[in-house]
C-alpha cells in the first residue's frame, strides 16, 4: 500500500500513514486521535538509478565516447561485382579471331 503524508486540523501535528489508493476514508491523528485531517500533497518518491537519464546518456554528442568499440564498415560491393570478382575471367577456345 502507498504512504501518504496527513496533517492534523487540531493538533498541527503532521504525521506518515498507508492507505489504500482510492480510498476517501482519512485517518485519525496519530498524536491526538482527531479525525479532522487533511491529506497534503508531496512529490513522488521514485529515484532514477544507473545510466540512460540524463540527455548525454541517449544521444550521441561530440564529445561523448561510446564503450563499445565502432562496428567496422564493409565495403560496398554490388552482389554482381562481388561475383565476378571472386571467379577468374574465363576464356572461350573455340572462339578466335579471324
């Protein structure tokens, strides 16, 4: 169950309890058992670890170095060039010239 900060209208007293979400129902004063309580409104509790957070972890700037070493670029070669590149040329012996 979520915690929620309340305040006592009495009392003053401010004061840290779990309620289901949704719920209408507020609790008692913890210091004087009033039931004229409020709930405050305070930031989420939620921490952002490791990388990936901030703008320089998922863009690659100019002086950002990425740990993995750069993929090696392949030369461009058409599939019809890489052909006729891997066999040697062929000759036809019936064939001379007149």
């Amino acid at each position: 169950m979520p915690r929620f900060d309340f305040r006592c209208r009495k009392c003053q007293t401010t004061f840290e309890e779990s309620v289901p979400f949704g719920s209408k129902k507020l609790p008692k004063c913890s210091a004087c058992g009033s039931k004229m309580t409020e709930k405050l409104i305070s930031p989420p509790a939620v921490h952002f670890k490791g990388s990936g957070w901030y703008k320089t972890d998922s863009r690659g700037s100019p002086g950002f170095k990425s740990e993995t070493p750069p993929k090696e670029e392949k030369a461009k070669v058409k599939p019809e060039e890489a052909k006729k590149e891997a066999k040697p040329a062929e000759t036809k012996k019936d064939a001379q010239p007149k």
